[in-house]
C-alpha cells in the first residue's frame, strides 16, 4: 500500500511538472511575457556582455550583429566575427545568455528546451543592440547584416517578421526606434541550421524591403528539421522575400562550432564550415551588386 502511494505521488509530480512545462510552452508560443524592461533596460543588461570588433581600415564600416545558438557564445561566433571582419564590417557578438546567468550551471539547456528566451523574446535583444551599434561612432546607418545560428536564426527570423508589427517583442515595454527605422538599418541576413519548428512564427509576416536571406541547412540535422525551414523559406518567398536555402549534404547540426557539452553528439565539421563560408561570402558579394546604384 505505502509503495503504492509512493508511485501515485510520483505519477502526480511527474504530472504536474509536465503540465508546467506544457503551459509555459503555449505561453512562449502566445509570445506573452509577463516581465518587460524598456529598451533602456535591456541596454543596460545587456551592453556589458556583448562584444565589438572593428576592422583595420579606416571607417565609417557597415555593422554585423551575430547571434549564438541556445548554448550561448562559442568559438562559432568568433569564427563568423573574423569573416565578417574580412567583409570590412564592425562586428558585435551579442549574448543573450550570460546577461541572464544562462551560461552557468547549464541553464542554457532550458533555453534549447524552449522553455525561456523564445526566439520572439530575444528578438527584443537584436533590436537594442541594432539601435546601439547605428549610435555608435564609425559605424554605417544601413545595411547591417545579421547572422543568426540556430537558436540565433529563429531569432533573427522572429525580429524580421516582427519589424512589421506595431507592438514590441515580448518583454519589451516599446521598440527601443521606429520598426520602419529598424527595418531601414538591415540589409543580408544569414541564417545557419536554425530552429523552424511550432513555437517559431518567423514567416508570418514579410521582411522589410531591400533585404535578403540565405539559410544554411544540415541536411542530417538531428536537432532542428530542415525540412520544416525549407517550408518557411518557401513561405516567405511566397511573400516575395529573396532568401537562398542551401542544404550542406551528410551534415549534422552545429557543424561550424568546436566548443561543445560533454554529453554533446555534435562533432565540428572543417569541410562543411568551409563551404558554409563560401556560401556566406558569395552571398554578401551578390547582395552588394544586386543593390541599385545611386
């Protein structure tokens, strides 16, 4: 009898856990978040973490804001950092993680899980840190490109659709500018393996004019399904966004990062990462000689 009671009691946490877990899911996809910062909140929250690095030659440079995946920031990024800078571009290696303590104590694993920081959440990131870097001195108003990897991508996709709504992301009081302004900031924007699954509604809506996208999928990804991104790339061509979709064949998830969990399946991949880099820059070079000439 007492074991009995022992393993009903245990049947009703497991059930009460996984009704938590199954409400603050449907919260996340509601894009409600009870706790809001201003835009100079956020600033302040987050200016601290994130990371600039300037090319050699003189300026004015265009900007790139780079997004990790739902680990946080990791030699990936630093890797992505040093193209752009080839690229001539500012960079800034924006974390979203360590502001928030996710980089400790595995925390980030809830953010993988989908449980905090959804895509739409941290779009409010990208927007301060776009409005940020265009006041910042030597850096171009326009044609900022933003990389997102994974996580990083859903995000990005999530503040493209975004920009043409009047209302903030979720936990933003307001736009930290006017999205028409935002939108104006933005040019090519890159997408690696991301997330495209239910919670992701980043081809609702399109992209503003005058960008373009090119999304990089790992045709054996076990983490995210490309297949479900190769839909949303059709949705939003069908909106009449320009965005390329590639799939690197016989390639995981993640193949551009060596820094890796223990328990990580992932395994960096130099090949993949070389062709995803070629990808990138005869993307760039194309997006600059498709602009009008004024």
């Amino acid at each position: 009898m007492q074991k009995r009671l022992i393993l009903m009691g245990a049947g009703a946490g497991v059930a009460i856990i996984l009704a938590i877990l199954g409400l603050n899911t449907a919260r996340n996809a509601a894009g409600w978040q009870p706790i809001t910062q201003t835009p100079a909140e956020r600033l302040e929250m987050l200016a601290p973490s994130w990371r600039i690095l300037q090319p050699a030659t003189p300026g004015p440079h265009k900007a790139a804001i780079l997004l990790s995946g739902c680990d946080g920031v990791h030699d990936n990024m630093d890797y992505w950092a040093q193209v752009m800078l080839k690229q001539d571009r500012a960079v800034m290696i924006l974390n979203s993680h360590e502001p928030r303590r996710l980089d400790r104590a595995q925390a980030w694993r809830a953010v993988c899980a989908g449980q905090i920081l959804p895509g739409a959440e941290r779009a409010g990131d990208l927007a301060v840190a776009l409005t940020a870097m265009h006041r910042m001195s030597g850096i171009e108003p326009d044609d900022t490109l933003i990389l997102g990897a994974s996580h990083g991508g859903w995000t990005a996709m999530e503040f493209m659709a975004g920009l043409t709504k009047n209302t903030p992301p979720p936990g933003l009081t307001a736009w930290p500018d006017k999205p028409a302004s935002l939108a104006a900031q933005i040019g090519p924007v890159v997408l690696l393996y991301p997330y495209c699954g239910i919670l992701s509604s980043g081809e609702e809506r399109r992209w503003p004019e005058g960008t373009a996208g090119l999304m990089i999928l790992a045709q054996k990804d076990s983490i995210t399904d490309p297949e479900a991104c190769r839909k949303m790339a059709d949705k939003l061509a069908g909106k009449g966004v320009g965005i390329n979709v590639t799939t690197l064949a016989g390639t995981d998830h993640g193949f551009d990062q060596r820094e890796r969990s223990s328990l990580s399946p992932l395994e960096f991949n130099q090949p993949a990462r070389d062709k995803a880099t070629k990808l990138v820059t005869d993307f760039l070079k194309g997006f600059e000689s498709a602009k009008p000439k004024i």
